[in-house]
C-alpha cells in the first residue's frame, strides 16, 4: 500500500456514530408487536382471571398466541429461532445441593404446537404472572411497549452492522455498477458469469463468507466492513483474522483483500499495527471522498501491467 498519512491522522475522520435519532429504537416494528388483537388476552391476567386451563384453549384456538406470550419475557430467543431452556429443581433434591445434582434441564420452543401447559409453568415461575395482576387494567400495551423497547436496545449491535454495510455498499455504488457488486458472498454465492470467465476466481476466494466482493475490471476485491463504537477485545481478534486474509490473498492473481472500518472504537493499537502494517484500510470518509474508488482503480491498472 501507498504511503499514507499517520495512523494517529488518520483516525481523526472517524466518527463517533452512525445513528440517526430513529435508528436507537425501532418503535415503528415494536408497535407492530404491540397492537397485535392477542394482547386483549394478555390483559385478562391484570384483571387477575386468567388460568392456567384458560391459556391452554386461547392457545390451542389461536397456535400464534403461544408464541406471542414469549414477549413476556424476551424476544431474542425467537429472532434466533432457539428454544427457551431452563433448570428445573428435581423433586427430592438436596436444597443445598449444586446445580449439577439438583436441578434437571428443561426447554420449550414457544411455538405453536408446543405444549402450553409447559409453556404456562415456566412463566409462572419466572414471576411475571404476579407483575402482570398489578397492572391497572387495559395497561398491558404499556407493559409490553416498556419490555420490547428495552429489548431493542440489544438489537443494536446488530443494527449497526446492518447500517455500516447499507452506507458501505451505497458509497461503492458511486463508482461500481449494481452487477459487479455481490453482497454477502461465498464461494458458492459467486455469480454463474464470474465462475466461467474467472476460473482462477474459483480457486482462490476464501472459505469465508465476505460482506462485499466487487469487480473492477478484470480484478476482484474482497471487502469486510465494521464499526467500533467503543474499545474492546474483539478489535484485537477481528484485525488479527484479517491480517491472515489479507496476506493470504496477496499471494493470489485476481483477488485482493480490503478493509473498510470506521468508528473510534477503531483507534486502537491492533488496527494501528494493521494500519502500519501498509495493509489496505479505509474508513468511511476516504470512500465517499473518492480515494477508495482512485485506489482500486489506480491498483486495477497496476496488475493488468503485471499479469
């Protein structure tokens, strides 16, 4: 790589975030959970009437509602298609006994066809039967807002990874057509043209599955992008991963490996050894302002010249 300015210039472009005020929490899907028709059931448990053989029959009568009662508690099981375990105390055990010796593991999916009464028990013990009859009647929209909203908030990592690579892929767009960008890609994932015209390609894309793969005439680049809000080990981890692509890479014919990161998470000493390092690392600025696209293409022209 070019010689560039210092590491300790370079991270004074990073920024501090990627959020828009409407990015914190998404209320426009939790309210779409919220006024579902099943949470006029729920509110029979504030008014204190609801049983146990009453939550069996809405259950075997509505098969979404099971799944629906998970918001009672949390949502990321669900999104994460898990089923819920838990340790149940074996009848007869010592009560100072450990958790190996006393309590058995139990689970349920949540979902419909599940076995409610099951499903009933294990939130009867989680308590929430007992915060649900203090609700003043008719609350338990409020109550279901408060408990999505709060869960939201763990959904933001998440989030900003997905806006990192919207705003990656929108800043690549400038200069590359939609057909030479694929997203997400695996060997497998490569498009059917590429794979024909580019046997080498074949051969030399990783196992791993890159955010971006892109073609600049007839080379290719495999871009992963991240965003570093805050300092932590998973810096460490993630530049280490990718000094071994890259130098991996570097020894291929039509493949090169770049790294596109933002964040002030980012200023920190393993990026800056990779940075030192001369391997390719850009953050969001220099591929808005033109020096990523000047750098891939100027670097196009160079390997032809070679090969």
């Amino acid at each position: 790589m070019d010689s560039r300015v210092s590491f300790e210039e370079w991270t004074k472009q990073l920024r501090h975030t990627l959020y828009k005020p409407t990015d914190y929490i998404d209320y426009t899907e939790i309210q779409k959970k919220c006024n579902s028709d099943l949470i006029a059931y729920l509110n029979r448990w504030s008014e204190k009437k609801f049983t146990k053989s009453e939550f069996v029959k809405i259950c075997n009568e509505y098969p979404s509602f099971l799944e629906f009662s998970m918001m009672l508690f949390t949502t990321r099981f669900k999104e994460r298609d898990q089923p819920v375990w838990w340790l149940e105390k074996r009848k007869g055990s010592n009560r100072n006994g450990s958790l190996i010796d006393t309590y058995d593991e139990k689970s349920t999916d949540f979902k419909s066809g599940s076995d409610a009464k099951i499903a009933y028990d294990f939130l009867k013990k989680t308590a929430v039967f007992d915060e649900l009859k203090k609700l003043t009647p008719g609350s338990m929209h409020a109550f279901i807002l408060g408990i999505e909203a709060g869960m939201d908030t763990n959904a933001r990592k998440n989030r900003t990874g997905t806006i990192m690579e919207e705003t990656v892929e929108i800043g690549l767009k400038k200069f590359i057509p939609k057909t030479d960008i694929c997203k997400q890609c695996t060997k497998e994932k490569l498009p059917d043209e590429w794979k024909k015209r580019y046997p080498q390609l074949v051969k030399d894309y990783p196992k791993k599955q890159c955010d971006f793969l892109v073609k600049i005439g007839d080379f290719f680049y495999a871009i992963e992008v991240d965003f570093f809000s805050k300092g932590g080990s998973k810096q460490n981890e993630t530049a280490r991963g990718y000094t071994d692509l890259y130098e991996k890479l570097k020894k291929t014919t039509c493949l090169r490996f770049i790294w596109i990161t933002d964040g002030k998470g980012a200023e920190c000493t393993p990026i800056k050894e990779y940075y030192d390092g001369g391997r390719e690392l850009f953050c969001l600025n220099e591929l808005y302002n033109g020096t990523v696209e000047k750098y891939l293409k100027r670097k196009d022209i160079d390997v032809k010249k070679k090969l």
